[in-house]
C-alpha cells in the first residue's frame, strides 16, 4: 500500500495525514473484494524494513494500527470477514499485539472473506523463521518437499497468491510474501494509495482475469 507519504507531501501535509488517508481507503476495498467474490486478500501493513524510518512516524503508524482496530474490526466481523495477522510479533508494542489476538479471536469462525494483514512482516524473514522451525522439529532433510516447507510458514492456510497489486507506481517485489508469489500475475498502477479507489480495483482485476497463465508451461 504504497504512496501514503507522497500523497501528504503533494498536500502540504504530514505524513501521518497521507497513513491516515490510507486507512480510508480499506473499508470500500473490501466491499469490492467481497462482490467481485475474492476469498482472500493480503495488506502489507508494516514491513520489517520500516523499522528504520523515523521513531516518531513508527510510533504514529503504531497508534494508528491501534486506532485502526478499534473502528474497523467490529465492521468487518458484521461483514463476515476473517482476520490473520502474519509477521514477527515479538518486536511489536504489547497494545498492537493484544489488539492482533483480539481481533483474531473476534473474527475466527467468519468464512465470508480471509484478509491477512502482514505486519512486522518480511518475505525473506518469513522463510528463515521456517527453516528455524523445521530444524527443531528435527525434520529428515530427504523427507521434506515444497508442501511440508509450506506448512511452516506464519499462516499455512494462505492460498497462493493469484495477483500482487503495486500503487504508486513501484516496480519491486519489497520482500512481499517470496514463497507465496512465485506465480502471481503483476499489477502496477501510478496511483498513490489514498487514490486507489474500487473502480481501480475492478480494473486490476479485470486486467488480471484477461491473462493467460502457464506457470511456467507452453
């Protein structure tokens, strides 16, 4: 969900205004998502690297989240929507991480539509922390394929991911979901997140539905 800080700066505002901006823009997404029968759909949030930036804009994207849950969860848990929050929760504030179990809790047993929001989330980090994992379980290295590495990964029930949808004009990966993107179809769109709007949302879709894949055939 790229382009928040543009977006503000464009306005002469700070970039929390551009973060908040962006939040705005999750419950028309998912309305969309849900009638154009998405199952799932993955948010990154907060990626591990965005630790670096400023303290003060971390400690605004921390309150925000928190803000975030308060006001959103109990309207996707009427939608019908589950919630599964994927990425390393230790380094997380104690209040974001009570708000990730709570919200996982309320919405457990919704079946309308699975959104996974990636945050402290790193594609790369994800695949050693499975690896860690799988060494101490003491798994026969001969034993293992593709499907059991995958049962190790923070949320083994995340489908393969059928299209990556980049705002604000980025043509980079960003260590977004390596395992689970192998043969996903791109999307790349200049406009800045707080822009992106359902009828851009359609069209990446459609877009999508328009493409022939081979996944790696003739």
């Amino acid at each position: 969900m790229d382009g928040n800080g543009r977006w503000a700066k464009a306005r002469w505002l700070p970039r929390a205004a551009g973060h908040r901006a962006g939040v705005e823009v999750l419950t028309p997404l998912l309305e969309t998502a849900g009638e154009l029968g998405v199952e799932a759909l993955t948010l990154y949030a907060f990626s591990t690297e965005n630790w670096a930036r400023p303290e003060t804009e971390v400690d605004s994207l921390m309150a925000l989240f928190l803000e975030t849950a308060k006001d959103k969860v109990p309207e996707l848990n009427e939608r019908g929507a589950r919630l599964r929050f994927v990425g390393r929760r230790e380094r997380l504030p104690q209040g974001v991480r009570d708000a990730v179990n709570e919200a996982e809790k309320l919405t457990g047993d919704n079946d309308k539509l699975d959104v996974y929001v990636a945050l402290n989330y790193g594609g790369r980090g994800e695949i050693v922390d499975a690896a860690r994992r799988i060494m101490r379980d003491g798994l026969d290295p001969d034993s293992l394929d593709e499907a059991t590495f995958a049962r190790y990964l923070y949320a083994p029930e995340v489908p393969e991911v059928d299209l990556v949808i980049r705002t604000s004009g980025e043509l980079r990966v960003s260590n977004f979901l390596l395992w689970q993107i192998a043969y996903a179809e791109f999307y790349v769109t200049e406009t800045l997140w707080p822009d992106f709007s359902p009828e851009e949302f359609r069209r990446a879709i459609d877009s999508f539905a328009a493409r022939q894949r081979r996944r790696g055939g003739v």
